[in-house]
C-alpha cells in the first residue's frame, strides 16, 4: 500500500465509531492472548449466590446482559461515559436494571446506601476501596479485573508517550480495600502479548481508549504511525505487552 493510500485508510479507522465497550471491528486485527482466569466464569459463580448486585463500569451493558440468567432480582449499575450511559439504559433498564449516572474514580463517593449490595464486580474501571467497603452487606463480596498500570507501556512509549496509570496495581489497592475492611480472597497477575496484524488496528485502538496516548490524532501522530508501518515491515508483526491483574475480597 503506497503512504498516500496508508494514510486515507488510517484516517478512516480513526473514524470509525466506537459504542459500548465494543472491539468486534478489530476481530481478527487485534490479537490479545487470554489470561489464565475467566472474568465471566467467576462472575456468574458468585451472581448465582447474590441477592443485590451493582456492576461498576458496565459500559454499554454488553456483558452483563450476557449473564442475564444469573442475575438477582436486585442489579444496580454505574455509567458515566454519555454514549455509553444512554446504550445502557436503552439495553438494561427494560430489564429492570437501574442504570446510574455516577462518575468513578478513587476518591469519588458512590450513591448508594451503607450495605446496599452483598456483590459488587468490576471489569477495568475505577474505584474507590473506602466505598466500595461502606456499600457492601457482612459477607459481601467486591470482585475486579484490572488493566495493570503498565498495560501496553512500550505501546505508548512507540508514540513517545509515558503511561499514566502506574499505581494501578495489587500492591496499591489491596492494601486500600484491606483498611476498607476487606479480607483478599484471591489476588493474580499476569502478563502476556497483545498483537496488531495492521497500524490502522492501532489507530482504531487508540481512538477508542484515548488515555493510552493524550491527544492521538493521525495527523499530529503521522511520524509515529510511519516508523511503525516501517517496524511492521521489517519485523512481520505488532507486539506489545498485556497485563491484567485480578482481586477478589471479602466484607468482613
């Protein structure tokens, strides 16, 4: 593909939309290699024992609609991201689910009630452990998968770019939700490949999850896209480095 014709397709990879919480325009271009646990498996373990759940983060609703036959007759989830706030409304709440419009971050409170919830699950968004321990029931259980602070660093670092988020991991939560009054059950990390088969899979990538490089653009971030369209040539492939990391705690 000549630069000219690179570039046209590059821009129209950045786009494309992206909705929910949605890689399915990357199927087959971007290639992440599983971690050793199951986000899901475990989820529906412990929504079958539930009687009030709230799903942090949910996104567009995608995946916990995927689990809609375990759900308790209580289920509860935050959004803040407009787009996705409103699919997850349009999605859930015909279901019954109260959808909430409640920004997540480690020091942000949370508007529910002291105990509220005996499960609370959360895939990649934020929290704050204080509340996190205030909203959930005795006996409740707060369970998260985690993008680890140094997710796809050397990503980053193609584009010149230091990663922001490097005190997201265990060794910084797990003594948070300990004081909140946690006991950890289990914690995990991992480490493995994250793959691109074309620079236009990154493009969409990086629009789609705009923390990974502040301010990408195709056009201020050409030089950057070039060298690696050039490395994708000389080398055969687009690797860089996943890592996730798992907490399941205890309300005591």
């Amino acid at each position: 593909m000549y630069k000219k014709e690179l570039i046209e397709f590059w821009k129209r990879e950045e786009a494309e939309p992206f909705i929910g919480w949605n890689f399915s325009h990357l199927d087959g271009r971007m290639l992440e290699e599983k971690a050793p646990w199951s986000y899901e498996t475990r989820a529906v373990e412990l929504l079958r024992c539930s009687w009030a759940l709230l799903d942090m983060g949910t996104g567009g609703g995608e995946r916990l609609l995927t689990m809609q036959e375990y759900w308790p007759k209580k289920v509860t989830v935050t959004e803040d991201y407009p787009p996705n706030y409103r699919l997850a409304r349009e999605r859930l709440e015909p279901h019954g689910v109260r959808v909430t419009d409640a920004n997540l971050s480690e020091e942000n409170l949370m508007p529910f009630s002291d105990g509220e919830f005996d499960l609370v699950i959360n895939r990649h968004s934020s929290f704050n452990s204080a509340e996190v321990g205030r909203i959930l029931s005795p006996k409740g259980v707060f369970f998260t998968e985690q993008v680890h602070g140094l997710w796809a660093e050397d990503l980053a670092a193609a584009f010149g770019v230091r990663y922001m988020w490097e005190d997201s991991t265990p060794e910084h939560y797990i003594p948070r939700l300990e004081a909140a009054g946690l006991k950890i059950e289990n914690a995990q990390e991992w480490k493995g490949r994250l793959e691109f088969t074309d620079v236009g899979a990154v493009v969409y990538y990086l629009k789609a999850i705009p923390w990974t490089v502040p301010g990408f653009t195709v056009q201020t971030h050409l030089d950057y896209l070039l060298k690696l369209e050039d490395r994708l040539q000389e080398e055969g492939e687009l690797v860089f480095t996943a890592r996730l990391y798992l907490i399941e705690a205890v309300k005591k």
